[in-house]
C-alpha cells in the first residue's frame, strides 16, 4: 500500500492525505508541486525519475465489510527529509532535466 508521507522532503511544508499538491516518484519519494516544478524540475534527487501527482486516499470505507481508507489506514507522521544538499540537488537535475522521465 501506498505510504502517505506527511512532508515536503525538501522544504517541509505539510503535505495531508488530501492534499492535491503532493507529488510522489516510483520510490514513494515526496515533495509539492511548487518545489517539483521549481527546484527539481521533474527529477527525483534519489532516482531520477519523474513524479506524479499521488493519489487521494478516501476518507470512508465506501465498500461494507471493506477495511479501506484513512480510519484503517491512516497516513504516515514520520517526517522525511531529504539527504542531499542543494547543490547537489542542482547538480544532479541539471545533469539529466533535459531528459523526459521515460528516457531516464
């Protein structure tokens, strides 16, 4: 299952289960949208992969007898950070920016 982490990993804004401005790599890595677009430009510092807008996961089990959603589970309140520096963020998406996420 999706983890839902709770952060920006680079800027530390919070980042709720509902909110529409997370974006996840294929590694669950997660950031905003502001500094996807701004800073990274659609590279992951850890993989170099591309990201995606995650998911909402619903508030209610809409299925009865489904253990589904928030109130079964819930998002995660671990804090995650990222563990490289800004330069060499800038360094590592300036390397491969110019490359479209499939072709990475």
């Amino acid at each position: 299952m999706l983890e839902l982490r709770p952060n920006c990993e680079l800027c530390d804004c919070d980042l709720p289960p509902q909110s529409a401005d997370a974006r996840i790599c294929t590694y669950e890595c997660t950031y905003c949208a502001r500094c996807v677009e701004t800073v990274l430009h659609n590279v992951c510092p850890t993989c170099g992969g591309g990201f995606a807008p995650r998911p909402i996961r619903p508030r209610n089990a809409w299925r009865e007898g489904k253990h589904l959603g928030l109130a079964h589970h819930p998002a995660g309140t671990t804090r995650h950070h990222t563990p490289f520096t800004p330069d060499d963020i800038k360094q590592h998406v300036d390397r491969i920016k110019h490359l479209p996420p499939q072709d990475r």
